[in-house]
C-alpha cells in the first residue's frame, strides 16, 4: 500500500493548505503506518523547538551588559589618560628646548643677572614678568620667537581641549552607568 501523498503532507503539516489537512487527518484515522510516522515527526519537532530554545542563565543579559559598560568604560578612560600623558609629554619637550634654546644664546648667568635686576628694580610680579618677556624678545630672532610662541599656544589649547574631552566624556559615560566616579 503506497502511503503518498500522505508521508509528504506529514512533514510539510505546519504549511499544509486547509483542503489537504483535512484529508490528511481522515488518512491518519484509517492508517496505523501513517499515525506512527506523524507521531514520530512531532516528536522530532518538539525535540528540536526545545533545544533551541535552551535560554541562558538568569541575569545573564543584564550581567553582559553591565560588564560592557564597565569595559566601555574603562577604555575611555584609558584614552583620556593616554592623550592626556601624549600632551603633557610634548609641552614638556617643548619647554626642554626652549629651555636649551635660550642657554645657547645667553649664558644663565645672563638671565640670573637681569632676573636679579628686575626682582630687586620692580618687586611687582606682573611688571617682572613683562620685564623677561621683552628681554626674551630682544634676545631672540623675531620670526622663530613668533614660531615658537605659536607652538606653544597651540600645545597648551589642544592640552587643555583633551583634558575638558576627557572630563566631558568621562561624565557622559557615568551619566550612563552610574558608576561612581
Ligand atoms: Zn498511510
């Protein structure tokens, strides 16, 4: 006895139109043969749907998720530090030779000497510091000093703009995550 369509229409039953479904069940009522194998798939199916669905252990998510933001975190703050090290680095180097700029063109007994004189001429800070100002100046080609001023500026504003970054994202990120700061 040839059990077709009927074996057919068993393993596709979830698509089945209406019309088959309903000879397909008058089949299965009659034919043990035909009973067993749907028996058999429906099992199989349940079997399948079940392991799938196998869920992960409760928290798991949330835990997940939680430990993102941490890391999250932690990287940007790790970041912030390394661009924030990077500047201070370079303004550092950049003080080093100016530093070693100014001693090549006038012997620190020079400076000590007109550092002295101003002190004890103008005991007023802002006046002294003017004072070295134009004594830098005078002493100095007019288009390097330009180019070293310029450098300058332009390190201490990207030092100070990484730093309110920083701070700005660390804030952004603790808004998000509660996490104490
Ligand atoms: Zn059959």
């Amino acid at each position: 006895m040839s059990h077709q369509p009927y074996e057919t229409w068993i393993l596709e039953s979830n698509t089945l139109p209406v019309e088959d479904r309903r000879v397909l069940e008058t089949h299965l009522a009659t034919c043990e043969h035909c009973r067993a194998l749907h028996h058999k798939w429906r099992v199989v199916q349940q079997e399948l749907r079940m392991r799938t669905m196998v869920s992960p252990a409760p928290g798991f998510v949330q835990r997940w998720q939680s430990g993102l933001a941490a890391r999250r975190a932690k990287e940007a703050r790790r970041q912030a530090w390394k661009a924030f090290l990077g500047f201070m680095g370079s303004a550092i180097i950049l003080l080093f030779v100016l530093a070693a700029y100014v001693l090549s063109y006038s012997s620190p007994a020079d400076w000590l000497a007109a550092f002295i004189r101003h002190i004890a001429y103008a005991m007023d800070l802002t006046d002294t510091l003017f004072s070295l100002a134009l004594i830098w100046l005078r002493s100095t080609p007019p288009a390097l000093n330009l180019a070293l001023w310029i450098y300058a500026s332009v390190t201490l504003g990207m030092l100070s703009l990484a730093w309110v970054f920083a701070l700005w994202r660390t804030s952004i990120i603790g808004v998000f995550t509660n996490e104490p700061r």
